[in-house]
C-alpha cells in the first residue's frame, strides 16, 4: 500500500523500480531553502508546500533543487522524525543514495512524502497522508477493496451489539459497510478533512447516520477504549508504533482486523488470517487478533 513515488527512478547503478502514480507538476521562481518548522496544524495540500518526513530509524542526507532548467541542487539532512518542508508551489527533483545506490523523484507541490523503508528494508521515498507536524502519518489514503471490507466485517463476527472503529477511516467505507450489513454502531476517525466530509456524504446516501459517528481526530491522541472491534489499514510501522496504545485502550476479547499488515509483538494474540483476491485483480491479507 505504500505509495511509491513516480516519474524518473533513476539509479546510476542500475533501472528503474516500480511506478504506482502519476503526478502533475508546476514552476516558479522561488529559492530551495525549506522554511522553518511551522505551526504544527500545517497543511501541505492548502499551502502547496512539499513536506518530507522521516520515518525511518536513521538520519538520511539527499539533495534536492527546483524542477527548473539549471536550478542548483543543495545539499541537506534530515533527522528521525523530522519534516522539512518547501513551500512556494513548486515542483522539485530529489536525489537520494542508499547503499551506495541512487535514486531520483520529481516531487509535486502540494504533495506530502515520506522516508520509509520498503519490504527489502531498503530506503524509499513513499507518497503520504499528510505534512502536520503534531501528528504521525500513519498510511496515505487507498481505500480497501469492497470485498475484503466485506471479508473483514464477516471474520470480527460482528453483530447489532457491536461497537465498530475504523482508525484512519479513509472513505467511510468499513464504517458504513458495519452499520448497513450487520446493524453495528460505528465509528470512522480521520485526520484529513476531506475524507470525513466524503464518509458523511457516503454514510447519509447509504442511510445509516444513525450509526455511524466520523470524527477528525489524530489517531493517537482518540479515545476507542469503547471498541468491540477495531479495523485498520495502515502500514506495518504504523500497526507496530500503535501497538501500545491498543493495548491501553482496548478490553481484552476485542477483536481487531488489519488488512495487509500484521501486528509485530501479538502474535499470541492472531486468530485467523485469510488471503483473497478482491476486485482489483491483487491479492489481499486480512489478520485477526484477539486482544
Ligand atoms: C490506507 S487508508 C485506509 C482507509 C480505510 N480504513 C479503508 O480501509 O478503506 C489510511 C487512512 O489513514 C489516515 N491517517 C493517516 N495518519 C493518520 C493519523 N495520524 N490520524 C488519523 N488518520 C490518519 C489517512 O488520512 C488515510 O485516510
């Protein structure tokens, strides 16, 4: 699910590596220095800026300069944790080496991204959710696949009594998926905005607003201690960093159900574990636990 960045993989050493989307870019005159930390409710997308992030365990140095014809790269670093951010609208190329191979992006203005390791453990540059720096960005928006949601209500064995949460909600989908099949009560939390506005507007055309709660809230600082079960689609990392705050939440027997990714550290606690082929022709993992 990690969104690999496109256009120009370069490597000195070797090919290009898979392209999974495509972006439009824009110029202007402006200088490379990325500003200052900003306000922590930053947003990447209102202010146009690039946002990278760093979400490895290690300090990373790249160069990186505006996609205009002689335009200086410079040089910079940065920290576990950190973003940096280069506002003025404007498209910029990044170059990055790991293991003594390098690798090129052009990134689009508006974008967030973030440094993250891929399944070969190897340094890669992700599309991601969001450039805040008061909350983690746990996944990007891709929304699962109606027949695993479906998989996943059907495996939580959810009922009418049932308290549903979908951490990182996206569309609504899950959410609205346990209100309209089972009769459950659920609720979607989301940092983005405008995936809140979209679940409420697919909730009221589904008829179940009754039930369903969207909230815009970073995940790690939500209350979910009422879950019966609990859904998420996030990322590896992200499932790992979020492992202690489930374990404080949650009553034990709830069920939680991650698609794709497995939970590091429960691995007393999986129940069931399926894979299936959804409608986007891919193969899909679905992981069960008990808390
Ligand atoms: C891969 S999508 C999953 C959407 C939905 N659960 C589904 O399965 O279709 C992950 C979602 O997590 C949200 N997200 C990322 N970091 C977050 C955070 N710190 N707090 C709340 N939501 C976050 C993103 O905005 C995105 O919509």
């Amino acid at each position: 699910m990690k969104q690999k960045i496109t256009i120009t993989a370069l490597m000195t050493l070797f090919v290009t590596i898979s392209i999974t989307c495509f972006f439009v870019g824009c110029s202007a005159d402006h200088t490379v220095e990325p500003a200052e930390q900003q306000k922590a409710s930053i947003d990447t997308q209102k202010n146009k800026e690039i946002t990278i992030r760093n979400v490895t365990k290690e300090t990373i140095s790249y160069t990186i300069r505006q996609d205009n014809y002689g335009a200086e790269w410079v040089n910079r670093t940065i920290e576990v944790g950190a973003i940096d951010r280069f506002p003025g609208n404007i498209a910029m190329e990044i170059e990055f080496q790991y293991h003594g191979m390098a690798t090129s992006y052009r990134l689009d203005p508006g974008t967030p991204y973030s440094f993250r390791y891929n399944e070969n453990e190897e340094l890669e540059l992700y599309e991601g959710s969001h450039g805040r720096a008061d909350a983690p960005d746990l996944a990007p928006f891709v929304p699962t696949p109606l027949a695993v949601v479906e998989k996943m209500l059907e495996m939580a064995e959810l009922d009418k009594d049932d308290m549903l949460y979908d951490l990182g909600c996206g569309d609504g989908r899950i959410v609205i998926a346990a209100a309209r099949d089972y009769g459950a009560r659920a609720v979607g939390i989301d940092l983005d905005p405008q995936r809140i506005k979209e679940s409420k507007a697919n909730a009221k055309l589904a008829g179940v607003e009754k039930l369903v709660e969207f909230r815009q809230q970073d995940i790690t600082k939500a209350d979910f201690s009422e879950a019966t079960v609990v859904t998420m689609y996030l990322l590896f990392e992200s499932n790992e960093f979020l492992l202690p705050l489930l374990e404080k939440q949650l009553k034990p027997g709830v069920y939680v159900i991650s698609h794709n990714y497995s939970m590091a550290g429960w691995e007393d606690k999986k129940v069931g574990f399926v894979s299936l082929k959804a409608e986007d022709g891919k193969e899909h993992d679905i992981y069960v636990y008990r808390r």
